[in-house]
C-alpha cells in the first residue's frame, strides 16, 4: 500500500512542478488553486526520469539506511500509470506498479514478490 501512496504523492509532485507556474510563487497559495494547477498540467504530463534516495532510519538502534537508484514513470494514456523504480545500492532491487498492481524483483534471490491492490 505504501507504494500507490508514494506513486499518489509523486504524480502530484510532478503536476505541480510542471506546471505553467514552475519555478514562480504563485500569488494565491490556497489549495484550491494547488488543485487547478494541478489539474491544468495534468493532461501535457506524459513522464519523467530522476535519480532518487530512499532514507530509513530506525529510531531504536538509531541507524540509517540509504538507498539509491533511478525512477521511471509514464503515462501511456490517461488515468494510466507504469512505474519503475530501479534500487542499485546497498541492495539491487526493482520495483514495478502498473495500474492496481505492483512487484518487487530480487535479482540475486531471483524472486518477484507481487501485491494487488484490488
């Protein structure tokens, strides 16, 4: 479930910088005006490409955990989303969420672990 919340938060993110506003403040920061920017962007939004970093930290033993890789995401048609995160250290990993389902690859184990959100 974690994952379509990080795919939510990241469509968003990528709507909203983007959009015809990018880079200027906007003169009315309300929410409303967030989600018609949002939406105004939305339909010339096709994909992207990033490097990412992934942080976790465990507050026990107070330790960090850092993984990097690249991000994938397209959008082959409307209400459609592939996504493909890539995880190369400190452990090769890939992720995949395509519509309501999403797998994770273990290339060294040579397993795929699948989740449905339906």
């Amino acid at each position: 479930m974690r994952l379509f919340h990080l795919t939510f938060v990241l469509c968003g993110t990528v709507a909203l910088a983007g959009g015809p506003h990018s880079g200027a403040q906007a003169a009315d920061s309300s929410l409303q005006a967030v989600f018609k920017r949002m939406d105004e962007a939305s339909p010339k939004f096709k994909g992207l490409k990033a490097d990412v970093k992934k942080l976790a930290h465990v507050d026990v033993i107070n330790d960090d955990t850092t993984d990097t890789g690249t991000i994938v995401v397209k959008i082959p048609k409307p209400h459609d989303l592939v996504m493909l995160i890539d995880f190369k250290q400190p452990d090769e990993k890939t992720v995949r969420v395509a519509g309501t389902k999403a797998e994770i690859y273990y290339p060294k184990q040579k397993t795929v672990q699948g989740h449905d959100a339906d």
